[in-house]
C-alpha cells in the first residue's frame, strides 16, 4: 500500500453507507475522508474528518474544495422515502450526475458508486431502471476507472426507519445459505461494513475502465485487499 494518503471525497456521508463508511476508516493514516452533505455526520468516537455542508446547489464547489483523488457517491433513497417516482430519480439519477459531473470539472478521474444488484436500465422495474440510467450515465463522463457496487439487500443501522427492510435483514443470512445460489448468488445481502471495506479497497486500484461488482466481485476485493 502506498505512504501518500489518499484523499476520498464521500458523498452521502449520513446515510448508512456513508456512516459505516467514516467508521471503518477510524485509526487509518493512509486515507483522509471528506463529506459533502446538507448537515454534519454523526462521527464515532476517533474520526478524524472534514466535513463540508451546504445546499446540493453549492456542492460543485465543496467537492472542488476537497482537493479529492477518488470520490465515492453513498447517495440514496426509495421512492417510499422521496415520496413519488420523480422525487426518487431527481436523488438517485440526478443529484449522483451532479455530483460526478462536479468531481469530473474538479479533476478527480476516480469515482465509486454504491447502486444495486439487477440495475438495468431496460428493467420493468422502475427502481432498478433509475439505478441502471444512472450507471449507464456516469460511464459517459470520462472517469479513468468508474467502480459501480451492485450489492443485494444492504444489512445494517440505519437512523429511518424502514420496517420491511429491518424484517427482511433479520431473515437474509438464513435465505442466503438456503436459496440464493448460482445464479442467484448476486442476490445475498452484504453488510454494510463488508461494503465500506471493499469501497476503501477499491479506492487503491490502479488500473483504468468501467468495473461493476456484484457479490462474488465484492467477496474477490475484500480477499485481494486482506479485510
């Protein structure tokens, strides 16, 4: 591992991605974490971090600010959540495409985004459309390495409540060992912490191109990197 400490600017810093994120780089001297969010992150006890607030409007400029390398985008909702199909897209299409287009004009040629198992852009399904036009996006922007995690249902803390997802957490390592094999396997749940850890994993990769990791994909970073 390189002694240069890399520079993430992290996008989505409160959400659960982004929380486990800043927790799982506590005690680490090779990387320094910049949030750009609309309020502060609850930090745990030893993170040492910047966090840049403001308004989406003023986030060009936060993550210019942050003088990054890589910028990893923990952005998302449901459209439970945003309340209608437009105001879920304007979060997951729009505001991550805001986002990469602010890194790409800032100079940073890395981005990690956290999207979702069967992201399609032709799917039936609205949710995994919007996931897969997003991804399709971000290709065309000229990152020179784009890293897209597809994980399955994601398990950990989060401050909404969401009751199907918390019985559904409860019950995924059991449906995992029992039905979601083969094929099937891009389905199984990842914690949230395995996830982070493949993101500060993946933040270290080298080599140029459009990379899209699923389970399997993710389990291969994890081993290459050690966690």
């Amino acid at each position: 591992m390189t002694s240069r400490q890399l520079r993430i600017c992290l996008v989505g810093a409160t959400g659960m991605v982004g929380g486990t994120l800043i927790a799982e780089a506590v005690g680490r001297t090779d990387v320094r974490l910049v949030g750009v969010a609309r309020r502060e992150a609850h930090l745990p006890p030893g993170a040492r971090m910047e966090m840049l607030v403001g308004e989406p409007i003023d986030w060009p400029n936060l993550i210019a600010a942050a003088r990054a390398d890589v910028l990893v985008c923990a952005l998302g909702t449901t459209i439970k959540a945003a309340g209608s199909q437009e105001a879920f897209r304007a979060v997951d299409h729009d505001l991550v495409r805001f986002c990469a287009e602010a890194a790409r004009a800032a100079g940073i040629e890395h981005m990690i985004v956290v999207s979702s198992t069967g992201a399609a852009r032709a799917s039936r399904n609205f949710y995994l459309s919007v996931k897969g036009e997003t991804e399709d996006a971000l290709g065309k922007l000229g990152f020179r390495r784009l890293d897209i995690l597809r994980p399955g249902l994601l398990r950990g803390h989060r401050e909404e409540r969401r009751t199907l997802e918390a019985a559904a957490q409860i019950m995924a390592p059991l449906a995992d060992w029992v039905f979601l094999h083969g094929k099937y396997r891009r389905y199984r749940s990842v914690s949230a912490r395995k996830l982070a850890q493949a993101i500060l994993a993946l933040a270290y990769e080298k080599a140029g191109g459009r990379f899209v990791h699923d389970y399997d994909a993710m389990r291969r970073v994890l081993r290459r990197s050690g966690d």
